[in-house]
C-alpha cells in the first residue's frame, strides 16, 4: 500500500477516528517464544501519537489473552487494548461454568497430541486453547500435529487455524463483533483496521464501506488495501499520525494542548533504545531529559499549593507515564487547574496558564532532543514551532542570560523553521545520535 493513498488523506481528516491493530504480524514478528517477540517501534510511536490527538480512538485487538498482550505491548492509555479476540475487553464476555467445562474439554484432548514433541504446547487463554507448533523443529511432524488437533471432538468451539496454531474458542467475540461494537459505540466517520492473520478477515469483514481494512502480507483478504510487511504497516501508521496531526493543529485548550504535546513525546519514548545516549543537550543523556521534565514542573507547582504526586521508579518510560497521567488529572481538575502561582517565575499566572506558557513548549522542544538522541526525526508541528521561535526571538539577548540556553547555532535562513527554532535555542540541527537500530 503507498501511504500517500487519497485513503489516507481521507482518514487523516475525519472528525472522529477509530484506529484498530492486531498485534502479532501486524505491530509485531513472530518468534518461537511468544513473549520475545521482536515490537515494531515505530509502529507503537504512531499509535501513540494518534491516541493522543482529539477525536481519535486508538485499539490494539489481539487474539492473546489479555495478561500476555499487556506482557509484550507497551502502549497504555488511553489506548485501548482487547484480548482473546475481544473476549476480555469493556465489552467482552464474562467466562461461565458451561465454558469452563467446555475448556476442559478441549484440553483433555489437546494435551495429549502435543505432549512429547518438544516446542509444541497448549496454551491456555481465558476463552480458548491454542494448539501451538511454531517452535517444532521438524515441520512434517508440526503440521501433522496440527492436523491431528483439527480431528479432535470440539463440542462446537469456534475453530480458527492461524501462522503454526489451531485455536479453539468457547466464546462467540471475534474481531469482527468487537469492531463492529466498536463502531456502534464510537460512531467513528471513519475506521481504519490492520491485520495479517485469517482471525482478522473477521474485523475485515466488519467495516463499513468508508472505512479502511489494511491486510499484511501474502493471502486472500476481504480488506481493500494490503501492505508487504511490519516495515509498512509503521510507514502507513506514521504517514497517517503526520498527516492527522497536521491537519487537527495545535488545541488551544490547556488540557487537550497538553494532551497533543505529551503524545508526541510519548511517541518519543516508545523509540528509544537506548536511554544513556547523548543528546543534543549539552552533558545530557536521553534519561536526563525526562528526569529534567519530572522535576522542576513539580517545583514550580508548589508555588500555587499543589504538590504533584509522581512516583519516581527509575525507569524513564515509566516515570514519563505516570508524569502524563498526574498533569492529565491535574489540568481535569478545575479547583487546580484555576489555582494562582504566587512566586517564582509563574507568579500570579494560574497553573493551567503557566502549563501553556512554559511546561508544553519545553514538552515541545525537548520531543525534537529525545527523537534526535536515537538518531530519529520528530514530526513537530510548524506552526506552534514558528509561534514558538517568534517569542523567543522577543526576548532577545534575554534568553541566553537565563543561563538556560546556549548561544544561536548557525542556520540557513531557509531552513524549515523546526530547524531555526532548535537553533535558535542553541541545538545543532544535524545532530543525530547513534542509538542502536532494532530490527523490525
């Protein structure tokens, strides 16, 4: 599929967005142990990046249970992310004694065809058995235990045959019903799925003639679009978060500003590989950029009586998340969000204006450090980078006797304005850090 498709233009502009993924073979690879399998980085930013913009709803819709999905995809809200084919979500199904016993009904018959042949298992979700032979190394005998599970007595389960499995379920959620009550409760003018395996033909199958199914890899598909690979299904998702940010623009609105901001930072995040690489912060490494964020924020707010609760763990990602959510729940709140600084730098600003007025722009700016520290591009919004370098450029020499900034870095005067702004503030432009590059 070309990302430049008049589809995506069309999805990019809809007012209100649902965007569903499948995980493994889709934002994932396969591998022989089902929890190291190698995430798509970029794919996990994009998302993130689209979860975070007004009027977009974002889901990951896996066929492995809940507990093992959230084991190996890293997104967390306000993405959405269903297991068991939709089983175990908001609006799954509840888990009855007739199917438990089902259950074991099924596993009586499973265990034994797998047992003995190294690399084969059963595994057990909530609402299915899965007959797994990926790891097998012999695959005549691999597809002749599948096919040996295909003969079992399924007492009615739903038999779906996927990459190296056979899975049965006792409950009716497929991807389709989910996505389809996705839809009815969302009222999405436009949806957008991705999928790579047969259970997706389901969620295909379930999208109405404006929406878009994205099919990966090789076979027969009801969906209108097919990519070659996990390299594509990320260039479609990023062209797809660009274009979308671009055209909602920056809110006004404290709170929703923030929002937009912080994914794209989060997006950030999700790429890096490497928390201790420099970055083009002089003496900073990318783990300081967050820890700078985390704690003179928090300062500052003490000043207007507030006392930010941010639990501090160690690990970068982690804090950062738990930063979003504590300054979400804070601009939320009206009695806070109205509260008046009275000291400091923000004196007699409230903390939602003083929020817009230095936390988002350096939220903002240090996107462009954290994205450069791993040797990737930050897609910045050029009109909030102009607003943001015109005001900068008013305060004249002022801005470097703060002591916060470095003397101007030379810059074309043609350059794209991102590139003036982080110059201006005293980033080399071409500064690219050398993270080590994950396969796809």
């Amino acid at each position: 599929m070309d990302p430049q498709h008049p589809q995506i233009k069309d999805l990019a502009t809809a007012d209100r967005l649902l965007v569903v993924s499948d995980f493994d073979g889709t934002l994932a690879g396969h591998s022989t142990d089902i929890y190291r399998v190698p995430v798509n980085r970029d794919s996990l930013a994009a998302l993130t990046r689209l979860a975070g913009l007004p009027g977009t709803h974002v889901a990951v819709l896996s066929g492995r249970h809940l507990e093992g999905l959230t084991q190996v995809c890293t997104l967390c809200d306000p993405v959405v992310l269903a297991g068991s084919h939709g089983a175990e979500s908001s609006h799954g199904v509840e888990l009855t004694d007739e199917m438990r016993a089902h259950l074991d009904h099924l596993t009586a018959q499973l265990e034994p065809i797998m047992a003995g042949t190294p690399g084969a298992l059963v595994e057990h979700k909530p609402f299915q058995r899965v007959a797994h032979v990926a790891a097998v190394a012999d695959r005549e005998v691999a597809a002749e235990l599948l096919a040996r599970a295909a003969g079992i007595d399924t007492g009615g389960a739903r038999v779906t045959p996927g990459k190296n499995i056979i899975e049965f379920s006792v409950a009716d959620v497929t991807k389709g019903t989910w996505i389809a009550a996705e839809i009815g409760r969302l009222s999405p003018d436009r949806a957008l799925f991705l999928g790579d395996d047969r259970t997706d033909e389901d969620g295909f199958h379930a999208l109405r003639p404006q929406d878009l199914g994205v099919k990966v890899g090789e076979g027969d598909t009801a969906a209108a679009m097919r990519v070659d690979g996990l390299p594509d299904v990320a260039r479609v998702l990023t062209e797809l978060a660009d274009a979308r940010a671009d055209h909602l623009g920056i809110p006004r609105d404290p709170a929703a500003r923030f929002g937009v901001v912080a994914a794209g930072f989060s997006g950030e995040v999700a790429r890096v590989t490497d928390w201790d690489a420099p970055t083009p912060c002089a003496d900073w490494a990318a783990r300081d950029i967050v820890d700078h964020l985390l704690t003179w924020y928090p300062a500052n707010l003490r000043n207007a009586g507030i006392d930010l609760e941010v639990p501090r763990s160690g690990d970068p990602a982690a804090d950062w998340t738990g930063f979003v959510t504590a300054v979400s729940d804070l601009l939320a709140d009206p009695a806070r969000a109205e509260a008046v600084v009275t000291a400091g730098p923000d004196e007699g600003q409230t903390v939602a204006r003083a929020t817009s007025g230095f936390l988002i722009p350096d939220i903002f700016l240090h996107t462009w450090d954290l994205a450069r520290s791993q040797g990737n591009d930050a897609h910045l919004n050029a009109d909030y980078a102009a607003r943001n370098l015109a005001g900068l450029e008013s305060l004249g020499d002022g801005l470097q006797a703060t002591g916060q900034f470095g003397p101007p870095h030379p810059v074309a005067e043609d350059a794209p304005v991102v590139d003036r702004l982080m110059a201006h503030i005293g980033r080399d432009p071409q500064f690219r850090g050398g993270a080590t590059v994950e396969p796809a």
